[in-house]
C-alpha cells in the first residue's frame, strides 16, 4: 500500500489527497511488490505520487509510462503514456498526477544507467575520465500494476469497498425475475448491501452457469413468456433499480469470457474462437492420444480388459492396456524426432547445389569438437524450435546442412554415412524427452484413474469404463460442422480447465505448453477454451 498524505486545499473543500509510492533504487516498487490499490472517496480529488531518491540507480533521466490516460483521452490497455521525473527537493526526484478515472492500470519505470566497464589490459584505472566518459544504456523496470478503487454510492451515502456486505446469488434457483425483488427484500433487511449473481445468461448443455451458450442473452428461463434480448434487459434494469432504491442493494455480476458451452451454436460458425488444430497445430498430438484413449474406453471388453475397477492392481492392468494399446500404435515420438530417412533424402538432393559454408562458421565448426560441436550443429542445423507441432515437424535445413557436410566429408556417400550418424546423436535428446512426457501422461492418467474410481466420493465410483465414462475425461471437444467445407481439424477444440499449482496468468494451451498431451489440465468438458491470443489482431 501507498503512504497516504493528507494537504490542505480549501476550508470549505474535502482534502486532496496524495498517494505518495517511493521506489526502490532500482525504479522497482517497493517490498517486491507488483501491484499496489489506491483508494478514492466521491467527491475527494487525489492524486499518485513516484518518488526516487536523487543518486540512486534510477534517478538519471528517470521516466514513468503507464496506460494510464494522463492526457484525459479514452483508455487504451496497449497506450502507454510518458511523464518525466522533476526535481521536488535536493533529495528527491517525483513523477505525479492526478487520478480522475478508476480501473486497473500498468506502469514502468525507464532510466540511464552507466555501464561496467573494465580497464583494457596495460590500462590505468582512472575513476574521474571513467565517470565522464563511459557509456550509457537504457534500463527498464519490470511491469507492474495499480488499481485505483471504484467510487461508490448508496442512498445518497458513499459505500468504500470495505463496507461490502456482500450475499451470492445463483439466478437459475431464484426463480422468476419478477419475483426477486420480494425474494432480496430479507436480504437487505439482514444487512446485506450488495447482491452478486452469478452469470445469468442462456447455460448450455450441462445447463451450467459457468459455461454459458449465449453471453449475450439473458435466459429465458428467467421470465414467463419469450421476450426480445432489449425487452429482456430493460425488465432486468427495472429490477435493479428497485434493488437499489428501494431495498438499498447494489448489484454485480461475472462476465464469462475465458469460455463457452461446448454446444454454443455459434461455435459451429466461428470454431476459430477456440483453439483448434489448424491455427494451434502444437495440440495435434494431445488430440491424437485423446481420442485413442477414448477408443480404447469404447473397446475395453474387446481387448480383454474388465470395464470395472476395484483396486489398485485393477489400475494397473488397465495402464498395462494403455501402453500396448493407445501409447505404443500412436508412435507419438514422431512428433519430437527428426525423420532421418527424409532429411538423407533432402540433404542429397541439396548436394550438388550446396553453396560453401561461410568463413566464420566454417572456423567455428573446425573449432569445437565433441559435445560442444554436437551443440553447435544442432543450433545450426535444426533452429530452435521448442513446441510440438506435426509429426516429423523438426527437420533439418537441407542446403546447411549440405554446406557442412562439404567440409566434414570428401564424398557425398561419406557425407550421408556421417549424416546418419549426426542425426542419430542428435535425435538422442528428443527420445529420451518423448520417454520421460510418456512416463508423465501414464502417472497422470493412472492417478487420475484411482482418484476417480476408487475413491467413493468421486462421481465415476463404481461405474463401468464405457463411452459415457471414459477412463478419463476428453480434453477437447469436437463441434458440429455448419457445412461440409469445413476442415475437420478446425473443428476439433481444446476444453478449458485448469492445472493444480499452475499459474494462472499463463496460458497453458499456447505453444509453449504441454498441458494437454501430459494430461495435466484438470478438464471442465463443458467448455471450450477461448482463443484471445497475444493482441486483437491474433482473432478478430
């Protein structure tokens, strides 16, 4: 939290307060904090104070951007806007402004900072002609966050958010709309003064308020004949009005963006909203291994495995028959290796038409030997690609590699002798990261399945591994096409959950993750996973 300052303004006038941050020498906010709340009352101005000592780090050419509208102009979260530290005192340097608007806001701090720099060897350590003379470079701190409070008013009175008196409310199970009011009224008289109804828009197959159909439409269900979507609203609008005049209740609820019901019609017209295997090829073989593993629930007494589970050794019958049957004919490890049948054939074909290796990598390779040539290679041959994508995705750059081989070898059979070889070591690191993600997805799946069978207050206790009860969960949901032109990998989409002790600010269906071919989300089936990507532009 801010230290607060009170100062005087006008007798007759509230106070205008200032939020006073000191930052640490290093333009970071203080206590490894990254973000700090900023309360405000109606009518009370304020206004948020930077302050950096003068002689620390950060205190030469110091400067605060923040997406905070300083200019008064509409709120743009990819805005930053620029204000400059000025001298206050002999010791201080401060950037401040006043706050007019509430929400959430991103700042950071930029500087100068001079350089390190060692003396040459033979060279006088002079401190004086180092001051004056070595270079500068440009700093800047980390992102970090503030959120100025909301200004509410009740009755006339203001409501600081820590005067909530706050009651949950599911709107499916209070019945009609035109009866809340009465049904609220013994709420206000128990002293609750904000009402917070979970989302009351059209639920989708699991009839769940949490994975709606339509965010847009308030649900039918909810009032006693159909009614347009603007009748619908102006009847929810009178209700709150009467809410707040009369019981002095204010309202909230949740906007469900994160996700929606796996049958959303307009899913079926915009399958691209979620992630799919066309514009998210990384989770091809997650959906592969899903939906072998929901084959082998269909076809488990064929394969002479018992449906129901009992014990532990059951468990392990079962993980026996997900090895033989779904890990071993899925051959996932295409996915990570380099196909060395079709890079030999590339690099040949590439042979006569190979140019030389340039000078310095030439040097460079006749440098290294052992491992760290082995490293250098697999940067130069391959690039750094560090997602999964189809099978036999990772290949090698067939005119290098070429290039190289006309140094190492006097002979293109030679070269392609010694290509086999390369190839082989430099495939080693990928199988043994295709074995230890198989170890994982089995402990995951063999966990998942005692939790769910053998524990009694698990909902699939005592059921039959079957089509309706997978052996576990699918993770992704496959969406009815609008027409027969669709592509069938667009329609296939990843379901949104969640992973126990993930971060939740990461997204752990993007390209960098594995959480779905490990079978670490925990899955909620009746939902599919929005894809927002980085910026607007990513899915319009």
């Amino acid at each position: 939290m801010a230290t607060r300052y009170s100062t005087p303004d006008q007798p007759d006038s509230p106070p205008f307060m200032v939020w006073n941050l000191d930052l640490n020498e290093d333009g970071t906010t203080p206590h490894d904090k990254s973000f700090i709340r900023i309360p405000s009352s109606p009518n009370q101005s304020c206004a948020i104070r930077f302050r950096i000592l003068i002689g620390s780090t950060a205190s030469i050419d110091a400067a605060l951007h923040t997406n905070y509208p300083l200019d008064g102009s509409a709120y743009e979260r990819t805005k930053f806007h620029t204000q400059r530290f000025n001298f206050n005192q002999q010791t201080e340097l401060i950037c401040e402004f006043r706050i007019q608007r509430p929400g959430p806001y991103q700042y950071y701090v930029t500087y100068k900072s001079i350089e390190d720099c060692d003396a040459a060897e033979g060279e006088t350590h002079n401190p004086m002609v180092e001051r004056i003379y070595r270079p500068f470079s440009s700093k800047r701190t980390p992102t970090a966050y503030f959120l100025v409070d909301p200004q509410l008013m009740l009755g006339g009175q203001p409501l600081p958010l820590d005067g909530i008196v706050l009651q949950s409310v599911s709107p499916k199970w209070l019945g009609l709309m035109k009866d809340w009011p009465a049904q609220l009224a013994s709420s206000g008289k128990m002293g609750y003064n904000m009402v917070h109804f979970i989302p009351m828009q059209q639920r989708g197959g699991s009839d769940s308020p949490y994975a709606l159909y339509s965010q847009l439409d308030i649900s039918d269900d909810l009032f006693e004949a159909s009614l347009e979507r603007s009748a619908k609203e102006t009847k929810l609008r009178e209700v709150l009005l009467e809410m707040r005049h009369k019981h002095k209740m204010l309202a909230v609820t949740d906007m469900v963006w994160n996700h929606t019901a796996y049958n959303s019609d307009w899913l079926r017209d915009h399958p691209e909203a979620g992630f799919n295997l066309e514009n998210s090829p990384h989770l091809r073989s997650a959906y592969e291994l899903d939906a072998a593993l929901a084959q082998f629930s269909r076809y488990l007494s064929d394969l002479g495995l018992d449906r129901m589970v009992h014990s532990v050794d059951d468990v392990d019958k079962l993980m026996d028959g997900m090895t033989k049957h779904v890990i071993q004919p899925l051959r996932l490890w295409e996915f990570y290796v380099i196909d060395v049948e079709s890079a030999l054939a590339s690099v040949g074909d590439a042979w006569d038409v190979a140019e030389q290796l340039e000078t310095g990598d030439r040097v460079e390779l006749e440098r290294l030997s052992g491992d760290q040539r082995t490293e250098w290679l697999r940067t130069y041959l391959i690039g750094e690609r560090t997602t999964l994508g189809t099978r036999f995705g990772r290949t090698v750059d067939a005119a290098r590699t070429a290039a190289v081989l006309r140094v190492l070898a006097d002979s293109k059979d030679k070269a392609l002798e010694q290509l086999r070889s390369l190839l082989d070591l430099l495939n080693l690191p990928y199988y043994r990261e295709y074995d230890a993600d198989v170890a994982t997805i089995q402990k995951n799946v063999s966990e998942r399945v005692k939790y769910e069978r053998l524990d009694s207050g698990s909902w699939k206790y005592g059921k039959p591994i079957d089509d309706e009860f997978k052996i576990v969960d699918p993770l992704f949901t496959t969406v009815e096409a609008r027409d027969d032109n669709t592509p069938s990998d667009r329609l296939h989409l990843a379901n949104n959950g969640w992973i126990w002790g993930g971060n939740p600010l990461d997204n752990f269906a993007g390209p960098q993750s594995k959480a779905y071919l490990l079978r670490e989300v925990i899955v909620w089936g009746d939902c599919v996973k929005l894809n927002y990507g980085s910026r607007p532009e990513d899915n319009p």
